[in-house]
C-alpha cells in the first residue's frame, strides 16, 4: 500500500523560492515514506503579470530547473508529479502549462500539456483568457509503473471535459492526477462534486494537488487538495486555508473491488449521436 505526499501550496512570482519549497517537501515526504509527490498546477510560478513572468518561461530544454527537480527525485527516492509549470512551447510563440513526472531513475521527465483552457467570465467579475498565452496541448497521457500504477495526467480545468476523462477511463488508469489553482467562486461551487464524480467513472483514485490562499499577483485560490478513492470517498482534505504537506496510503486492491462490484468500465457501450 503506497504512501503518497501532497503539497497543497501559495506559489509566488519567484521560482527559486518556489522549489525551495518543493525540495523541502520531497525530502520530508522521503523521510516519512512516501514514494510520490504530487504538487500544484504552475508550483514553479504563479504570476498573471505577463511582462514580469516572461523572463522566467523558457524552453523546457533551457529551464535549470528541469534537472534540478531529476536530481530531486533521484537523490530522494520520491517519484515527483510537477503539476505543471509553464514553458515556452516549442511549435510558436504561445507557452505550455506542462504536467511533468519525474521518476528516481528516469532520465527526462513524461510531460503533458493542459488540453482546454480557462476563457471565462466570472460574476464575481474575475476574467481569465488563458488561451491568450498558453497553447492547447492535443494527447492524453499516462504514465506507467508509477507507486500508484498507471497513472493518467489532466490538469485543473480538465477535470470539467467528459471526453478526456472517457479516454483516461479506456485506458484503466490506477490514479488519475488533477492539479489546479482553482479560483474560490467555482471551487465552492464545483470543486468536490466534480473531483468525486471523475473518481467514480473512472473507479479510479484521484489526487488533486491545489494552490491556496492569497497570492503574489493578487489572485486568490480555493486550496481543498483532496485524495478521492474509487468509490468517491474522501480519503483527503486539506482545508481552504493554508499550505503545507500531507499523506495519504492508497490502497490499490481497492480498485479492482470496486470495479467488480460495479462493473461500470465493463459494460460501457458506445452511443451513436446521430
């Protein structure tokens, strides 16, 4: 039964502070046992200035940090699951908000680009047009022979797309990663419903690493980072306020429990809509 950590965080707009932070947790998560990580959506920077946020968005080849967080995960032992941080992509002028996984003995990271964007207008008056900066990535990804199994990779406002989630469920995922920095309106309002119902469907674990708290640049997020089993039973939450670091065991026999009891991925059928 693996133990997992999970860095509920207020990133800033410095991104050596930012892995300082990270690093402190890797290394108290080995020390307890857990054999992963999972952080936040953009722990490395959180800055909505764009002028003052570009000069730290390079390359993923280019970022000092990509082998700072290999050597990380080497030097502890922990599987570690950036929950994204941004880079400039490598098809134009637009950046990615990349998940990486980087395992203990893994030479480069598995990555994966936030596939649907957050455009939107809120009645609190909060605008957000992600597409602005970020380009859409295109593939689902898992990843194989993590401590949690495999493990399928979605990133915050992910988790709203049914048809990314149906293609995870195709693929069996063990644990399904969904770091956020959701903003607090939608967050009361959707944020665990909607977490328990992925869980569910895809009678899959769900980890949802979450920013909290006030920011840097001004923003606020909901916090709540929550473990979700299969059965969609809270086994995690952190609370709206604060950052820190907590543990979960997952307890993978209990997805085949589940899954035969309710053999909902077994009698899935296609539905023709036209």
């Amino acid at each position: 039964m693996p133990k997992i950590a999970i860095l509920q965080m207020t990133s800033g707009i410095d991104p050596e502070a930012n892995f300082t932070a990270i690093a402190e947790a890797a290394r108290a998560a080995a020390g307890e046992g857990a054999a992963m990580l999972f952080t936040p959506e953009m722990s490395l920077l959180l800055d909505r200035n764009r002028a003052r946020a570009a000069p730290h968005i390079v390359a993923q080849g280019e970022s000092p940090f990509v082998p700072r967080f290999a050597a990380l995960a080497a030097e502890t032992g922990v599987t570690i699951a950036l929950g994204s941080m941004a880079v400039a992509h490598e098809a134009g002028e637009k950046s990615a908000n990349r998940s990486m996984v980087f395992g203990p003995g893994a030479p480069a990271p598995i990555t994966y680009d936030k596939i649907h964007m957050f455009d939107v207008d809120l009645a609190t008056g909060e605008s957000w047009r992600e597409s602005n900066a970020y380009e859409a990535g295109r593939a689902v990804v898992t990843v194989e022979g993590t401590p949690v199994g495999r493990l399928g990779l979605a990133v915050c406002y992910d988790m709203r797309f049914p048809a990314l989630w149906r293609a995870l469920g195709d693929r069996a995922c063990d644990c399904l990663a969904v770091p956020a920095a959701f903003t607090r309106p939608t967050g009361a309002a959707h944020w665990h419903v909607m977490l328990r119902a992925r869980a569910i469907e895809a009678q899959a674990f769900v980890v949802a690493a979450a920013q909290v708290g006030v920011h840097e640049d001004g923003r606020e997020t909901y916090g709540h980072s929550l473990v979700v089993d299969p059965w969609g039973e809270v086994l995690l939450d952190m609370g709206g306020e604060e950052a820190g670091l907590a543990f979960c065991d997952i307890d993978l026999a209990r997805i085949a429990a589940v899954r035969a009891q309710v053999p909902a991925l077994a009698n899935r059928r296609e539905i023709a809509t036209s």
